[in-house]
C-alpha cells in the first residue's frame, strides 16, 4: 500500500469505527470537553498498537447561514483532517446551519505502544470505557497515520447526534428569528465587530453600542457576555 494511500483522509474515514460512542450531547449555550481513547495498529510492526487518550474542546455552536457557512476550526489538526472537514462542510447540508469549532487539548494528551493484537487491545479498551460510566468519553478504532482524521470522523459523529437538540433548544429562545429578522448586512457588520473586539478588547463597549444601536443586543448576548468574560 503506497504512502499516497496512507495520506488519504478517505482511507483513514473508511478503517474508523466508534466502538462506544459518547452518550451525551453537545452543549447548545456552553462549551464541551469530550474525552477519547483511539487505539489502532503501528504501520511498521506486527501485532503492536497505539493507545492515545486525550480530549477535544468543543465550542458551543453559532448560527451560520449556509451562504456564510466557513471552514471549522481545526487548531493542531493536519492537512488531511482539514481536507476531511473541508469535505464534511461542503457535503453534510444537515447541520450546515449551525458552526461547531474545536480544538485538540494537547495538555490532557497521552500515547503508549503495546505489543498485544488490536482486537485484544481493543476489547479491553472498551470493557474499560464502559466501566467508567462517563457520557463524554469514546473509544474508536483507526489508524496510525493520519490519526486525528479518525477524531474528526468522531467529532461529526456528535455534531450529527446533538444538531437536533441544539437547533431545537435555539429555536425555542427564538435565536435563528432574531438574527434573520436583522438582515445580511447588519449581521455582516455585527460579525466584524464582534472579530475586531476579540483581537482588541478595548473595542467591546462600542461593540455593545452598535448591538445596542442595531437592536440585537438580545440576540447575540450570550456571546458578548462571553467574549467579556474571556
């Protein structure tokens, strides 16, 4: 099999599988850390395994409309997973109108080589997964290279569980109503300021003065209240 092959993000997506999928879904107002153990056999050696465990940040969810729909946030990803969530956007409609974003937690990371069979690896990774009773932990089974691909295939995995609660849960607040009812161009206007503020902090009272002023304070509250805070 030639390295070209190994770097397809279509090779990695078609060898994951999710043995325990997490139970919970994604926060609709907050952001969620997920937890993950990925086991998959070495390319170079027999019988020998990967274990790593870590956990990803994922970001509480923006109302996008689908025209305005970019790319997700893929900090510390490489090339084929953006090429795989580049793919995901252009072809999954379903949750288009919402934008998930996450990262890698590098700090929670760990990865250690045993030289046991994936399946036996694998049986006693999930026994352990499932001991653990926890909602935002799952166990997948992928690849050595590229690896994080099979995190991304994970990731759109709980997207696709949790968009119908979280568009629900929006919904009944009456949030995708208020920022329609604005226009492209007040939401456009919106968007850079807000973008402006977070680089320069000095400019989110006026951000709130044109939230103010464009009578959407309501609607993107949550959001500048965050962006105080951080």
């Amino acid at each position: 099999m030639g390295n070209d092959r190994l770097l397809d993000f279509r090779f990695a997506v078609s060898n994951t599988e999710i043995l325990v999928p997490p139970s919970g879904t994604l926060e609709t107002f907050g952001n969620t850390i997920l937890g993950y153990v990925l086991v998959c056999e070495t390319m170079d050696s027999v019988d020998r395994c990967r274990i790593r465990t870590g956990r990803m940040k994922l970001a509480r969810p923006q109302i996008v409309t689908p025209s305005a729909y970019s790319e997700m946030l893929l900090e510390g990803f490489g090339e084929e997973a953006r090429k795989y969530a580049k793919w995901l956007a252009e072809n999954e409609a379903s949750v288009r109108i919402l934008r998930y974003g996450y990262t890698l937690r590098r700090e929670s990371f760990s990865e250690e080589e045993v030289g046991r069979p994936l399946a036996a690896v694998a049986a006693d990774a999930k026994r352990d997964v499932e001991s653990r009773g926890d909602p935002y932990l799952a166990l997948v089974q992928g690849v050595d290279e590229p690896w994080d691909v099979c995190l991304v295939r994970l990731f759109w995995e709980v997207v696709s569980k949790s968009a119908r609660k979280n568009f629900a849960e929006m919904a009944e607040r009456r949030m995708f109503d208020r920022k329609d009812a604005l226009g492209p161009e007040v939401r456009d206007e919106i968007e850079r300021a807000f973008a402006a503020a977070e680089r320069d902090p000095s400019l989110v009272k006026e951000l709130g003065a044109l939230l103010q002023k464009r009578g959407a304070f309501e609607a993107y509250e949550e959001r500048f209240f965050a962006l105080v805070r951080r």
